[in-house]
C-alpha cells in the first residue's frame, strides 16, 4: 500500500462502500497482482489533481496498469452503474424515495486542448469545445452525463441526451429547463411522457411600454438565482473541484463522461462514509 496520504485517497470506510460494487476477480487466468484499493486511490488523484497519466507519483501502481483498469471500466459502464447505486442510496439516506420523480437539464462549455476528438464552437458563450448536459434529480445528483461538440445547439442535443432516458427512470414525470429548451415540450411528452418547464426570470424576453402611468415595473439589480436552475448549476460547481474536469483534456467524449460519473461518485462516497 502506498505510505503516502493524499487528500484524494478513499479513505477504509468509503473502500467499504465501494468494493461490493467492483467487479469480482476472474476465476481463470493470472491472479490480480493490484491492489484495487490503491488503484482507484490512483484515478481519484488523477481526477483531482488534474495531472497526465504518466506523471501519476511512485507509490501508485503503474500508470499503465492503472489506466488498463480505468478504461475496462469505462468500457464496461461500471463508473455510470456505481453512480446510480450510490446516488439511490444517498436519496434514501436524505428521505427521499430511491427513484426521482423531477429532473433538471443544463450545460456547461469547456474548452478542449490539442489532443482532438469532436470539438466545435459555441457561440453564445464564445468557447471552443464541447458542452457537458448534465441531466440531475432536485437534489443535483447526476442521472445522465452526455458530452457533445460545442457547435450542438441544447435543443437538438437534449434529444441525444434524453432518448431511451424514461426506461432507467420511469418515475419522473416533470423537466425543468432553461429557454434555451424551449421548443423540447412537444418531442419530450411523445418520446417519454414528461412534461417541460421552462424557467426563467419574468423580465427575460419581455417588452415594456413606456407610458405615462402607471410606471413600468423596475427590474431587481444584481444576480438572482431562479427556482430549480439553481440546482443545476450547484452540481455543474461540483465538477469545478477536480481539476481534471476544468478543460476537456480526452481524446473521446466517452472518457469525458467517465469523469464525471467519477467526480459525482466521490462526492456521494464521502456523503456516505459520513454519515
């Protein structure tokens, strides 16, 4: 075991509660020479420090093995099958029913580097990219991660995103979403039998006219968080704390999505391990 403590390791009792959801050893071929503890140990710090494979510190096990199992599991969908575990159990824990009724939709612009893969630019937020959709319950746990080129509208690509999403969870029934999603009610009631919401502040997109009496109503200064979008965009935070998600650094949208899943699953894991 690594001697070393980095403020990233699983602690004992976190391990305790992800272990019985790791895969069990193979009864033929060689023998698993790792440690499994100290090789998720390995892709938190990853996650966390936001450092290239191979500068990943001795101690570890090899990087190459370390991303040998990184990817099997991303292959697998172990890491999306570990999120909807914990974050059912988490729901539980807070006293909510394990299967959400209401979800949230947003996305967030990154920029990507020269490792390449789908990239596109957004003009809205004049980045170069790709968008993360993040589609989460109202208590901002993650129920899908979908990563696309920037260049995709949030219209057509919540369709990407959303296709197939009411067989997982056949107990929402309601969307909130920013105007971005306006349009997205008729396909959403057809294709899963939710309904949309669009939430927005009431001054977005009026026109007032200015007349004699009475005055038109004053617009609030400063920011003003809106009701449920908030939600979103606290879990959006979250994924701002692993430094490894502050650009889009892969070659494939799939591993991008596997860092998320991973970036959630650490955080429910210490919710977990603390109560």
């Amino acid at each position: 075991m690594n001697d070393k403590h980095y403020d990233s390791n699983l602690t004992d009792k976190e391990y305790a509660v992800l272990e019985p959801l790791l895969p069990c050893p193979k009864r033929r071929g060689r023998p698993r020479s790792v440690v499994l503890h100290e090789v998720l140990n390995a892709i938190f710090y990853i996650l966390r420090g936001g450092v290239p494979w191979r500068l990943l510190p001795a101690g570890f096990p090899p990087w190459q093995t370390v991303f040998h199992y990184f990817r099997q599991w991303r292959l697998s969908g172990l890491w999306e099958t570990i999120n909807t575990a914990l974050r059912e159990r988490v729901r539980t824990m807070m006293g909510r029913t394990p299967q959400p009724t209401a979800s949230i939709i947003d996305s967030q612009s990154v920029k990507t580097t020269e490792m390449g893969g789908p990239r596109g630019y957004d003009g809205g937020k004049k980045v170069s990219g790709r968008k993360r959709h993040l589609v989460v319950d109202t208590q901002g746990l993650l129920l899908k991660a979908k990563v696309l080129s920037a260049d995709l509208h949030d219209r057509p690509a919540a369709e990407l995103v959303l296709m197939g999403l009411h067989r997982p969870y056949p107990g929402i029934r309601l969307m909130w979403a920013d105007t971005a999603y306006r349009g997205l009610a008729g396909w959403l009631a057809e294709q899963l039998g939710w309904s949309l919401e669009i939430t927005r502040h009431w001054w977005t997109g009026a026109r007032v006219w200015v007349a004699a009496a009475p005055a038109p109503p004053e617009r609030p200064a400063g920011f003003q968080v809106l009701p449920r979008r908030w939600v979103v965009e606290r879990t959006l935070a979250w994924l701002g704390r692993s430094r490894r998600l502050s650009k889009d650094y892969e070659r494939l949208c799939a591993t991008s999505e596997t860092w998320i899943y991973l970036a959630m699953t650490r955080l429910m894991l210490r919710r977990i391990a603390a109560k």
